[in-house]
C-alpha cells in the first residue's frame, strides 16, 4: 500500500501501550532503570520493535522532575530507537484530596485519591514522539460535575462534588507537529467500570471519561487514543459514550497475530479474540480489548495491529515481559494541506 502513495506522503504510525512501568513507591521505578531492570530493557524493545512516530504510555510513573521519563528515553535509544520528543505532567492518579471519597471512613487511601493512587504520580501518562511535539492542552483539572449530563452518582457529597475532577489519570491535547500540519492526540487512560458498588460509580466514571471527548473534538485531524478500559463486546461499562465517539472516529479493528488459547473466562466471550490487547487473570474477565487508536475519520489508514507474536517469535518474551498490556498501533495519512 504504502508504494502507491504520492512521493510527498508522509505516513505516520501512532500507538498506545500500557508498558507496565509503575511500581509500588515514589522513586522505584527510577530505581529500577538505573538498575537496567530486564523489564524495563523489554518495555523498550518493544518499542522499538513497533517502531512508532508517536506513542502514548498509559502506565509509567511521574515524578517532579521528570527523571523516570528521561531515563527511559535513555534506554530507547540504546536500543536503537530514539524518541527525543516528550511530554508528561502529573496525573490525577494519587493526587490526595483530602476526603474519604470511598466513603469507607478512613482517609488517605489509594481510592481518596483524585484518581486511585497510593502515592503522586503512580500509574501516569507520557507521549513519546520521534516529531516535534505542542502546544499541549491539559484538561486534568476538569471537574467531573462540570461536563454537560455527567452520570456521577446523585447521592455524591457536595464537598466531594465541589472537588472531584473527571480525568482518573489526565486527559490530554497534544499537538504533534506533522509535515502535513498538525494531529491532535485526545489522550487518555480511564478508571475500569469495575470494583465499584451498587451506586456504580467507577462505571459512570469511565462513561464520563469517553463523553469528555465529545465536547472537545478539534476542527483539525485527531487521533482518540489510549487505555480507554472498555470492552464493548466482553467488559462490563456503559458503552453509549464510546459509541458516540465512532461516529467522529474510525475502529480500524487492529488485530494481534496470536491469541492463547480461549479457555477459562476467554471462552465464555462474545468478541473476536484477536481483538485483545490485554491479559487478565483467566478465573476473572480473561483477556479484553481495552486500549484503542481510534483515528479521525478525515484520515487515511494505511494499517493497523496489536502487537501479539506467537510464542516461537523472537519478540515473544519482550512483549510477555514487558506487560500483561499490548501494543496496539495504527499507520494512517493526513491530508494533504490546502495550497496557498
């Protein structure tokens, strides 16, 4: 496909994973990337072996001082792949508020958190770009009760509406700067629609996390992207908001080149397995399809997939490594733009 294109075109593959690099304290994980930790040096082989433009993680620690970040792109390019263009900012996920939000009547809690978090940072966001990256809109401090026919639940304190933002890690616009103009990436990384009570208020939550897009689409191309934590066929959630979104947005479908084998939970589902891009424990939901490259329909796709190699594949121990996520990528073209 891409030897009929014009010589002027530029493709772009854009990806999002969860590369499973948090931890479980303030500094460890830039302890363990100092320490060349063989999960970390597979996270990146990965990488590099995808070859994206741009990719979204949806699971790496923030720190202040952006040192996590900083080295990880150090281990990208010893393996061969530099992604010299970055952005990260903190995330919602630990960031205290303060308040008993779980009203279990202790404070201080990963779930008191503006997003679940046992410390600041913990399970965050960054953009990796091999293009220049900007301007970037941050829309993490939104405020739940301000989006227009919001699901929080109604019996939701005033003091805990007065403060609860939407986003339980960031929702990002980030600008990547294009030889054919500017793409906005619409990023985010949702709550699952699970572990919640009957007032259901981690599934409203992940409803509302999509429905944010719905009212900041650009006018310029978009891509919607990231751990959205939404099956449509084999999850649990409220899909209105997802779908919503398609009707802007193209599911190219990306499919993996293996999948286990559909035992357990997995063989109870109702959805195309190669459309998995995560593992779960096979006596709970088994695996789901949980993170998305949704393009902008104005947009051409070239091709798309997951990153799921059989287990003969030289890759194969990388990817089992890394994540219990997938690497899910999409090819696609921008328009060409309107001459002077």
């Amino acid at each position: 496909m891409l030897l009929a294109l014009p010589a002027t075109a530029h493709p772009l593959r854009i990806a999002s994973w969860d590369p499973g690099l948090s931890r479980d304290g303030p500094g460890l994980l830039l302890r363990d990337i100092r320490a060349g930790d063989p999960q970390v040096a597979a996270a990146a082989r990965v990488i590099a072996a995808a070859a994206p433009d741009v990719i979204l993680l949806t699971g790496i620690d923030w720190d202040h001082d952006g040192l996590a970040l900083a080295g990880f792109s150090d281990q990208l390019l010893k393996a061969g792949y530099p992604m010299l263009h970055q952005f990260t900012a903190r995330p919602n996920s630990g960031m205290a508020t303060g308040l008993d939000l779980n009203g279990d009547g202790r404070l201080g809690e990963g779930d008191d958190a503006q997003g679940f978090g046992m410390f600041t940072g913990q399970n965050g966001m960054a953009v990796m770009s091999r293009l220049p990256l900007g301007p970037v809109t941050d829309h993490t401090a939104f405020l739940w009760r301000d989006l227009p026919g919001h699901l929080m639940p109604p019996d939701t304190a005033p003091e805990v509406a007065a403060i609860q933002r939407l986003s339980s890690t960031a929702h990002w616009d980030v600008v990547v700067q294009t030889a054919r103009g500017p793409l906005h990436l619409l990023a985010w990384s949702a709550t699952p629609p699970v572990f919640d009570g009957p007032e259901e208020r981690n599934a409203r939550r992940n409803h509302d996390e999509a429905a944010f897009w719905l009212h900041h689409l650009p006018d310029a191309p978009f891509v919607l992207i990231g751990n959205i934590n939404l099956d449509m066929a084999d999850g649990d959630g409220r899909t209105e908001a997802l779908t919503a979104l398609l009707d802007h947005a193209l599911d190219t479908e990306p499919r993996g080149a293996w999948q286990p084998p559909q035992s357990g939970a997995n063989a109870m589902h109702r959805g195309d397995p190669a459309l998995d891009t995560a593992v779960f424990r096979d006596d709970g939901p088994g695996n789901l399809r949980v993170d998305y490259v949704l393009p902008d329909r104005r947009l051409t796709v070239l091709d798309s997939g997951v990153l799921w190699p059989a287990p003969q594949h030289p890759l194969a121990e990388a990817v089992e490594s890394a994540s219990n996520h997938r690497l899910v990528w999409v090819d696609l073209l921008l328009p060409s733009p309107p001459e002077d």
